[in-house]
C-alpha cells in the first residue's frame, strides 16, 4: 500500500493533481494491515493467504455496491462516524506501542539491585 500511494502520489503530482487525496487512506490500512498480521501469527496461518482472501471479498462486495448504485448511502456518513472512526484508529495507535513496551519491560525487567 505504501509504495502503491507512493507511486501514485508521484503520478499526480506530475500531471499537477492532488497526491494527498491518495496518500489519505495510509493510516487506517495500516492500522488493518498490522491487525490482520498480528491475527495471522496468533493462529498460525500464512499471511498472504488471508490478505489474498480479504481482497477477494473487498473486490466483491465493491463490484455489488456499484452494481447497486450504493453510492447513495454516502449521506448518512457524518462527520460523527469520521470522527468515531479516527478516534478508534488513534487508540490503536496509542495501545500498540505500551503493549509492545510491556513485552519488551517483561522480557528485561528493571532491577533495583544488579550483580556485576
């Protein structure tokens, strides 16, 4: 995704478009990505298998939404189910760094007294 917002940022910009409108979407899907990954190592499962799978739904609900002319539905997003959505994204992003700190504190504690 990085390099796909990459590229097309770089395309944009060199026909005089707006790369931030592709660029936007980075956060969130990294949000997904480092989920479906962490979900993938606890189950054991390869990783590119699932993200294969979960494209293949996204790609087919997608097509039944244009089918359907589900573009309509887009006025009943608020601002609050924006607002709803990054707030969700900016606690996974506060939780994922004490989580791993609490690994990494568990694995090396800190000692009151150290042998030399």
């Amino acid at each position: 995704m990085l390099i796909a917002a990459s590229v097309n940022g770089f395309l944009f910009a060199f026909v005089s478009g707006q790369p931030l409108l592709i660029l936007g979407p980075t956060g969130p899907f990294l949000v997904f990505e480092e989920m479906v990954y962490d979900l993938c190592q606890s189950l054991q499962c390869d990783f590119w298998t699932v993200r294969l799978c979960v494209s293949l739904w996204t790609t087919f609900f997608i097509i039944i939404l244009v089918a359907f002319e589900g573009s309509f539905m887009i006025r009943h997003v608020t601002r609050f189910t924006e607002e709803i959505f990054a707030l969700i994204i900016a606690v996974v992003y506060l939780y994922e760094p004490f989580k791993k700190i609490y690994k990494i504190f568990q694995l090396n504690p800190v000692l009151w007294k150290y042998n030399y």
